[in-house]
C-alpha cells in the first residue's frame, strides 16, 4: 500500500529544498541519504567558503549553463541570485558579495547554513534516513533501500530524486543511479568531467620546479571564450579558476580531436607591438630569461611557461617572442578522472522529463540537480541550479498530487 508521504533521495541542496517546498505545503517528507551524514558534498564545496550564487542580470546567469532544455530557463527565473539571498536571510544567514560578484553566507561557511536548514525542516516535520542507501524499484514499483538494518522497503506517494553527478565518490556523489535508470529504460547521458583539471605532458624541470604553482595576472582562451582568472599548474597538467570556467569548451575540443589548446595571455595588460618593443630595446647582451625579467617581469612559472611551450628560435626573434607572450599554445592532452572533478555533464536527458521535471516514463517520480544533463561552471551557478531544480521538482510533485486528488 502506498504511504501519504513523499521520498527524497539524496540530502543535497536540490534534495533539501524539495523537501522545503514539501514539508511548507504540510505534506509529509522522508529526506534518504546513503552516506552517514547529510549534505557533505556542499559541506565540502564551502570548505574554503561556500559561493552558493552569482549575482548579474537574469540572461547573464542563464547564459553561463549548457545542455539545458525545456523550462529550464523558467526554473532558474523562479529561484535565482535574488531568491537565493533572501532565503539564507530568512535563515539567519546575511549574504556577502565578494568583488567578483560571487555571493557567500556572510559567515563564509557552509556548515552553519546546513545545520539551520536542516533544523528548519525537522521543525516543519522531515524525517532524515542516513545510510540508506537506494538500490532500485521492487516488481510492485515501490522503492528498495539498504540500511544498517537490512533491506527496506518504501512505497510512496511520490518521489524526488536528487542523487547528484558521478563526482566525489567519497562524498556520496558516485552515479550509480545510473545504471539503475537505464535498466528502467530512461535515457541517461555518459558522465563526463566538468569543472575539471586536464592533463599535460610536462618535462620533468616544469612537473618537478612549478608543480603546485599559481600562475596570476593571464588571460586564458579556449573555444572563442576567454577569462582572467589565474588557475594552477600540477604534476600532471592544469587546474583550477580559469582552467575550470573553460573546462567545458575545452572537453569538447578533447572529446572531438582528442588533444585540446589553451590559450595563455602572459601580458594581458600589454599588446603585442609594446611586447616586442621592450624585449628589443633590451641590452642584446642580457640572456633570454634576463631581458624577460627586467623587460617585461616575467619570471618564475610565466617564464617557465614560455620556455615550456615556445621554441628557442621562436624566442630569438623579439616580434615572434611578443606573439608567443601574448598567445602561448599550451596542449592539453586529456581530463582527469570523472570522479576527480568538482561536477560532472550528463545525466537524465531532458527528453526524458516533462516541464515539471517528471520522468515521463514513471509518473510522480521527479529528478532534481545535478543528475539532470546541464552543465554550468563554478562560480555560485551549480548550487543555485541545484536549489532551483529541486524547489521546482517540489512543485511538481505538489501538483501532480493535487491532480491525483481530483482523479
């Protein structure tokens, strides 16, 4: 028999806030997690302070996400930047907006945010279930979990599905709902890294010198999109700020060809014709590195850069040099591994879902977050995406028990 209640798998912000829309119409909500503790993949993104949303106009955030479909514009029209602010006020959490527009609780962290929330929703009557872990539909269509106790067996009312991407295995994020969808036959598309570092065939003077190295005050290029934000060099290649906003252009450029080109403005503040004219009117006598200390102040991991990508005739020649500066060809030859990534592309294709994100194939169960195939980068845009998805999944399932009611 099914119970009056309504399921939500996965304790993530597109989870939590589905339970909200839930619990604050008064319908009864049992919130499952399969790790010990709820929310720890949004603990960790606001480790070193949680930027949960972005502020600018409506089209600029819309327009920082891809592989989206239906109403999803709609969705994040209904819970953007600005609802995103007044719901962590209504929590007694202040918003900060940093320089960049990024916007955090003003405490900075995340678990102060999380243990207000969650408190909110036990008061508004949710029931939190951790390690149960979801495993798949029973022949009657109800829901399996493994607990600590054994197996366990749901058949709800409705359910939401908020079971996130196929990163951070040890967080809970692994997409092994995947399989299980597919299985039902709902399209799932492959997982693939986003907001991910890539790989580069380093000699061992840059992976042993500069691996852990920031490199400030560049402009990086990919797929006609550009950024100023510094990223870092690894033992295996590249990573994080600007790496991450490009990511998505640059695992196209990978998936197709297999290698990738990242662009590097050494001297974003310079062009070109001022490049070469310091570098010539520098003493011929000085070596290289000097003239591109003195001259230009580029040393460290810039320099290493240049000599990395550029060959020694190309820096003989102060013209050729200044177009080397001004556009370095760095070649990426892969991603890191899926799991590795700060989110992931793919997930339940949108032709599998209605307009209030119900799987079309299975009537009351919804999806939420970063399960669904949208892809957005860091910045604010995934959690607030995350939020909207679910706030909008638990509408739907509103209305589709208020139908059911009339049937």
């Amino acid at each position: 028999m099914t119970t009056d209640r309504v399921a939500v798998i996965g304790s993530g912000p597109a989870g939590l806030m589905a339970a909200e829309v839930l619990s604050e119409a008064g319908v009864g909500v049992d919130v499952y997690e399969a790790m010990p503790s709820a929310g720890r993949k949004f603990l960790m993104a606001g480790k070193s302070g949680l930027n949960i949303s972005h502020t600018g106009s409506g089209h600029d955030f819309l327009m920082r996400f891809r592989d989206y479909s239906g109403l999803f514009p709609d969705h994040i029209g209904a819970f953007g930047p600005d609802e995103v602010t007044r719901w962590m006020e209504d929590l007694g959490m202040p918003a900060h907006v940093g320089p960049t527009g990024r916007i955090f609780p003003q405490s900075m962290k995340a678990s102060p945010l999380l243990r207000a929330w969650l408190r909110r929703l036990s008061e508004q009557g949710v029931r939190l279930h951790l390690k149960h872990r979801w495993t798949g539909w029973t022949q009657e269509g109800a829901l399996s979990f493994d607990t600590p106790e054994g197996e366990l067996i749901v058949p709800p009312a409705a359910i939401v599905f908020a079971l996130g991407g196929g990163s951070w295995r040890r967080l809970g994020s692994d997409g092994a709902w995947a399989s299980l969808f597919d299985q039902a036959g709902i399209e799932v598309a492959p997982f693939r890294p986003s907001n991910c570092g890539f790989t580069v065939d380093w000699s061992d003077r840059m992976r042993e010198q500069f691996a852990g190295a920031p490199v400030k005050g560049v402009k990086l290029s990919a797929g006609g999109q550009a950024t100023r934000e510094e990223f870092a060099v690894t033992a295996r290649g590249v990573e994080s700020g600007g790496v991450y906003t490009l990511s998505a252009a640059l695992g196209d450029e990978i998936e197709a060809k297999g290698s990738a080109t990242l662009w590097l403005d050494l001297l974003p503040d310079l062009d070109v014709a001022e490049t070469a004219r310091r570098l010539a009117a520098a003493p011929a006598k000085q070596s290289f590195s000097n003239r591109l200390r003195k001259a230009l102040k580029i040393t460290g991991v810039k320099a290493a850069l240049l000599f990395e990508c550029a060959d020694r005739e190309t820096l003989n020649d102060p013209a050729r040099a200044a177009e080397a500066i001004k556009a370095l060809p760095l070649k990426l030859t892969g991603t890191v591994p899926v799991d590795e990534a700060i989110s992931t592309a793919g997930g339940v294709a949108w032709n599998a879902l209605d307009e209030q994100l119900m799987l079309k194939a299975k009537p009351g169960h919804f999806c939420a977050g970063e399960m669904i195939a949208w892809d957005a980068p860091t910045g604010g845009y995934l959690i607030t995406a995350c939020m909207a998805t679910g706030r909008a999944a638990g509408r739907g399932v509103l209305d589709w028990l208020a139908r059911r009611a009339t049937e």
